[in-house]
C-alpha cells in the first residue's frame, strides 16, 4: 500500500530533513505519496513533484495551516491518511509535535526516530539517547 | 487552577546503561532509577505556580510496577498535594499511558496537564502530543518558558530553527524541556511530610484501558563500534587512501 509522506517547508521552500524521510519512506513502498499543508506554498508543492522518489503531490492550503500548528494539521492528515498503510515524517522538533497527535487520533501506536527500514513493519531506532538499539515489529499498519 | 504532573520512573541518568546478553532488553536489576529527568522539571514548574498562588491543587500521577511509587513520593517531597498510582507490569507504551491519563483528567478535571518532553529510555516523546489529541487540547510541547495570563498560557518553545512563542487556551497539555527551569532537591522534613501525603491506587484495568502493546520489541543491541583510526605518514599516503580506500575522492 502506499505511503503518506507529510512534508515540512516553511511555505517558501522544502526543509532538507523531508529529503532523509521521502528516502526511508521509499525504503517501506516505493508508492510514495506527499502531503503539503500550509498557505500559498506552491513554490514547495512544484520543489517536491520534481523529487523522482515522490510519485504523487496532495497540497492543502488554507490560512490556518500558514503557522504549522498541530492542533489544526492532525484532523487533516488523519482524513488524507485512509487509504495509506503508514505516514511518515521527519524525526524532528516539525514531526515530533506532530506525528503523535495524529497517531493518538487513528488508535496506533508510533514508532519514532527510526534509522534503519528492515521491512515494512520491522524498524530499527535508538533508544538511550542512541546508545542503544532496538530492533522493533511493529503489529500494526501505520507508523510514523 | 490545577495541574496534574505525569512522572515516569526511569534508570537514572548517570547509570551506564548495559544490554542483556539474550537482546531482550537492558539490565535494570541492582540498577539505581529515579525520575524522569524532565518531569523534574514539570514538577518544579507546577510547584513554581502554586508558589506565586496561581494554582490551588497539584496531582502527581505515575503509571508502571510497585516501586514507581518512589516517583510520586519524590513529587509530593517537593510539593505536590497528593499522588496518584496507576500500577502495571511490564512496558507500556506511549499511547496506552496517554489513554490511562486521559481518564485520570476526566476523573480529576485540572486545568492544565504537565509531563516531560520525552523519557530518557525510550526516547519516544510522544505521551503529551497523545494526551493532548485525545482530550482534544491544546498543546504546548518542548516548552522551556511558562506564563501564565488569565486564562491562557504563553509559551516559549526549543524547536530546531531556534525558540518559537505561542499562545495556548487553557485547559492545555504541556510538556516540559531541561532548560525550563532548574529543579529543587527535596528537605529531609518535606520527605518525611511526603511520607503522610495520600497516593490512591489504581489499575489500567479499573480505568477501562487496555494497555496491551501493539508494537513488539524484537532485541535489543549495541550500535557497532567505531574503528580506531589510522595514522597515515605522509600527504600523498592520505590523498591515496582517501582515493582507493575510502573512495571519497
């Protein structure tokens, strides 16, 4: 199935982190798909349909969404999310105020920080403050 | 006002943290554990407003095995009126504390709900984003600035590109960062005080939460270790070894 992929921009340009998480949600299906949230961000939406690995560009835009806020992008995501086996983000301070909220309103749990793809539902991230791995399977479909 | 502060019980922070042999997790027996070290920082940021009087109540809640109690006593020995227990065994993960907690606020209705950024074990940084989106709230993660203005709370936020200020109604889901404030240590009189503060006790299951996990923990491993460098006698020996052995140019 595919990939939701969220990306985070600044509605002028691509954040480069999105580029580290379009590659590892390539490495679960190559059906990528991203969704661009913001206002007049069309620069970014033409940016993210010239990546190969992007097979697909949703933009939403409206005047709420100009600031990122979680509160108003959660309801978003988890409606564009139905028909995706997992939804990706970066790993950082964007993805990680974001992805739980969204996570919490399917009934899923998360799997954050992942390093490494073994396989659609088996995932490698660090744990103690990366001195540590751990090797998890995921027992369900979306991930984060 | 009242706040609820959310404390785990985690290996302390100065602990060299060792793999079992089997992968199936780190050692955590004889191993010294304490509180979360930013839910210290919650802690001490509800007890700072309940000193400038603009809280009336805080509730210290900890969810996990018999002696995560020590946390909540910890809470109420630096100023937390009463504790909560929501005893479980075993890993609980993110989204089935965010569910316990969510019937802990139904049941104790606070205006505002204080936890860590994320947990020193696990890392996941997830709790607070959950418990906000299920109570429908507000939240306010990463916080390390608090202001309290009638009834809406300005905070300062680290994010990556540098501090982010917003503004959140109250009731609001908060989680805190180090550099929120600096944590107090607890007087030998306010420990024994603690001591005669109450802690009810629960299970998940007397909230109605099923707790089981979802995600399974495979093993456990060390990252590879690095490989001691080479010395290299001369310019052209490094040109040549960047050049057929690393390949980099």
């Amino acid at each position: 199935m595919s990939i939701l992929l969220i990306a985070e921009h600044n509605n002028k340009e691509l954040r480069p982190f999105t580029l580290n998480a379009i590659t590892a949600a390539s490495q679960i299906d190559s059906d990528v798909h991203a969704l661009l949230i913001g206002n007049n961000c069309s620069e970014v939406a033409k940016a993210l349909s010239e990546i190969p690995l992007v097979k697909k560009v949703i933009q939403a835009e409206a005047s709420h969404y100009e600031n990122f806020l979680p509160e108003n992008f959660a309801p978003l995501v988890v409606k564009a999310s139905e028909n995706y086996s997992h939804v990706v983000s970066s790993a950082n301070t964007f993805g990680k105020n974001l992805m739980p909220r969204i996570a919490a309103l399917l009934d899923t749990s998360q799997v954050s920080d992942i390093i490494k793809v073994i396989s659609p539902d088996t995932f490698i991230r660090p744990i103690y403050a990366a001195m540590h791995l751990q090797l998890l399977k995921a027992m369900i479909q979306k991930n984060a | 006002m009242k706040i609820l502060v959310a404390v785990k019980r985690v290996i302390d922070y100065n602990v060299q943290i060792r793999v079992k042999e089997d992968g199936t997790g780190v050692v955590t027996d004889n191993v010294k554990m304490s509180t979360n070290p930013p839910d210290d920082n919650a802690i001490e940021e509800a007890v700072k407003i309940k000193e400038a009087g603009k809280a009336t109540e805080i509730v210290a809640v900890t969810i996990g095995e018999e002696k995560a109690q020590e946390t909540v006593r910890k809470a109420l020995a630096v100023g937390a009126d009463r504790g909560i227990h929501v005893k479980i065994d075993g890993i609980v993960e993110p989204l089935a504390v965010a569910k316990i907690l969510q019937k802990i606020v139904d049941k104790e209705k606070p205006d505002l709900v204080f936890m860590g950024k994320q947990a020193i074990d696990d890392d996941c940084n997830q709790t607070g984003q959950m418990l906000s989106a299920l109570l429908n709230w507000p939240q306010a993660t990463f916080a390390s600035k608090i202001d309290i203005k009638d009834n809406k709370l300005e905070i300062i936020r680290e994010i990556d590109e540098g501090l982010e200020t917003i503004e959140v109604n109250v009731p609001a889901v908060v989680t805190c960062d180090l550099r929120l404030n600096e944590p107090r240590y607890a007087s030998l009189p306010n420990i024994m005080k603690a001591k005669k503060k109450p802690i009810d006790e629960l299970s998940a299951a007397d909230l109605g939460v099923d707790a089981a996990p979802r995600v399974q923990q495979i093993k456990v491993e060390e990252p590879p270790k690095r490989k001691a460098g080479i010395k290299v006698s001369s310019v052209a020996e490094l040109v040549q070894k960047l050049k057929n052995e690393a390949k980099v140019i």
